[in-house]
C-alpha cells in the first residue's frame, strides 16, 4: 500500500475535524491503530478501508493512489476552521448533555420529593406553584433532549 493512503488518512480525518481518538472510536478501533495507519507503520484490513472510504465518501483509489493534500494545497486553513469548529462543537455538545442529564435527575428528585409532601404553610405558597415550576422545568429539559437528538441526527456517523 502507497504511503499516500496514512496522508489521505490524515488529511480526511483533519477535515472532518476529528482527532484521532474521535474517528477511533466512530469505527470501533483503537487511537494507535489511527495513529500506525497516519504514520504508515501498519495497515488496515480491506474491511476497514472500505469502510474508511464509504465513511469518508472516496473512492478506494483516490484513498490510496493519489495525494488528496498536494491536490488541495489552499485547504489547509478551511482543514484547520474545520478542525477548530468540530472541536469546540463536540466539547459543548458533551458539556450540554451532562448538564441536561445532571438537570432531568434534578427535577425527577425534586418532583418524586414534592409528590411525598404535605402542603405545608409557608412553602412556596402553594402546590400551585411548585407544579407550575415542574412543568416549566420539565419543558424546558424536554427542549434539550429534543435538540440534542437533533444535533446527534446532524453528527451521526454513517458508517
């Protein structure tokens, strides 16, 4: 195998805006495997390269033959754009979905309290209220599962 497959490898990967990490783990692989392949140290089964190039909408030969870089010279600043982005994006789709995660056990500890209490004098006036708070609050996470789910949808590996 030419060593134009670890750079196109590198290139692809790049310009999707994964780490090596990132596209190991969306085919199921380890980090070095990605690593060895960049480096042209190993190389993957047939499998996985088809899987690579479905993945990254190729063909085998464009993969492995010619040099996507050296074909795109003035790419390299939307290359490193894209990395920056699909960075930041992930890092904050994490950090949402923790927080809205951390959120719904929140609000299911407190309404599972709630429904054990008595309406007692003096506690946020009324039932009324804290109902009122519950279907505030369970709209508003029922929002962040909803955009999550889409923004996964928009993120989903095809491969």
């Amino acid at each position: 195998m030419s060593n134009n497959f670890g750079k196109n490898l590198k290139f692809l990967r790049r310009l999707a805006g994964f780490t090596q990490t990132q596209l190991a783990d969306v085919f199921g692989i380890k980090r070095n495997n990605i690593s060895s392949y960049e480096s042209g140290f190993a190389e993957p089964k047939l499998v996985l390269l088809m899987r690579f190039a479905e993945y990254f909408d190729v063909e085998m030969s464009q993969l492995l033959e010619e040099s996507m870089e050296s074909s795109s010279p003035d790419l390299s600043a939307v290359e490193n754009e894209a990395v920056e982005k699909n960075t930041t994006l992930k890092f904050d789709m994490k950090q949402y979905l923790h927080t809205t995660n951390e959120g719904q056990k929140i609000l299911d500890g407190f309404a599972a309290f709630h429904s054990m209490q008595d309406n007692e004098p003096g506690t946020l006036n009324s039932n009324v209220e804290v109902d009122r708070l519950l279907k505030i609050l369970n709209a508003l996470l029922s929002n962040n599962w909803n955009l999550l789910n889409a923004l996964q949808q928009i993120h989903k590996p095809t491969a």
